[in-house]
C-alpha cells in the first residue's frame, strides 16, 4: 500500500516534523515527477524548477532527487505516462484543481498513477484530486456558478478540502456540509497536513473532521 501525503499549503518552509515524516518515507529518490495544476499557464519551453513552490519546499527540507520531471502539456502524452510509471515520488501540484483534473484524464495519467508504487504527494488542489471526492463552490471562491461534487483519484476513502484563511468551524457548515452526510470530509487550514500510511491517518496541523455535518476538530 502506497503512502499518500494531503498538504493544504506552505508559506515558508516545510515544519520540521513534516520533514521528519517525509525522510522517513521517501528513501527511493531516484526520480521526482510533478504534475501541474494549471498545465497550460506557460510562456515558453523551459521548466525552472526553482520557480515551482512544492519543488522548493523539498529541496529546502534536503529532500533532493537524481532526476525531477514537471509534466504538463509541453510533454508529450507517452513521455508522461512513462515518467510516472518509473517515478520514485509523484506530486500532484497547486493551483487550479479542476484544471488539474481534465488534464489527468485527457492525458490518460489517472491509471497509471493508481497503479503507481511511488509515494503520493499533493498540494492544494493536488491534494483535492488525490481524495476519492472534492467541491467546488462559490463560498470557497471558486469561480462556479452552482456547487458540484467532484470525483478524484479516491487514493483513500474521504473527502478532502484545503487551505482558508477563515474560520473553518462556520465556513465550512454552508457547501460541506451535504458531501459530509455521504462521506467524511477533511477540511484543512493553512499549514497542515494530512499522512496515510498503510491505512493509518496522521494529522499536522490545524484540521478539521466533518462527518454527517458535525465539526471535529482533529488538530496535532
């Protein structure tokens, strides 16, 4: 069973127990591939890696590997597949999560990272798409006219929502509410995370439980 990581968001520099959780889990670190969140927001061919926030939070946590791949659309469709296929680590990067999910299924990559014996990160809308479901909705900003239930990579059996400024206790009662009469929801404020580890969830961080719409609050 894979090791799956939920991150919300970072705005500095990973915590140090993070880090401790992520040296203990990423011993192969042969290759890194992360995948976009907003695959066409690009000027030109080259890929900078010291531009992309969640390759920074690594290397900053000495968390460095021999090769890093940044898919999005300038790869081609089998160069990704083939680089997730071999990928020590995959992350699953910020930005525009329903972006991030068209692309996963347009460039037919949702198998093969299911399929994957590498540890599993995510950032933000990442960290969405790796849940079995997520919403969109207008109360979290999202750009939607209509609240809709999402289906992600269903890694482990919860719904995942991530990082506010807000008070998650009320903000959360209005659009997450519904989805949590069907399945626990995991709400995530800035600077948490969420491990599963052969089955077991750990918490880091200010997090919230929403299960059949009563608010738990699960922080460690």
């Amino acid at each position: 069973m894979s090791t799956h990581y939920y991150f919300s968001w970072f705005n500095d520099f990973l915590p140090e127990g993070l880090v401790e959780w992520l040296q203990e889990d990423l011993q192969d670190r042969q290759s890194l591939v992360m995948i976009s969140a907003q695959p066409s927001d690009y000027e030109d061919g080259q890929i900078n890696f010291e531009d992309i926030t969640e390759w920074t939070w690594l290397h900053q946590a000495n968390l460095m590997f021999k090769e890093n791949h940044f898919i999005d659309y300038r790869m081609p469709k089998d160069e990704a597949r083939q680089w997730i296929q071999n990928a020590s680590v995959i992350f699953l990067c910020g930005g525009d999560p329903v972006q991030q999910n068209n692309f996963l299924a347009e460039y037919e990559l949702t198998d093969v990272i299911k399929n994957s014996n590498a540890v599993i990160l995510g950032a933000s809308a990442g960290s969405l798409n790796m849940a079995a479901k997520w919403v969109t909705s207008q109360s979290a900003d999202h750009t939607v006219e209509i609240d809709t239930i999402h289906d992600g990579l269903d890694f482990n059996p919860f719904a995942y929502e991530s990082h506010s400024k807000r008070d998650y206790a009320s903000f959360v009662q209005g659009y997450l509410f519904p989805l949590s009469e069907e399945i626990d929801v995991y709400a995530a404020e800035q600077e948490s995370a969420i491990r599963v580890k052969d089955g077991a969830i750990e918490i880091m961080g200010p997090v919230y439980l929403i299960s059949r719409s009563k608010i738990q609050k699960i922080s460690v």
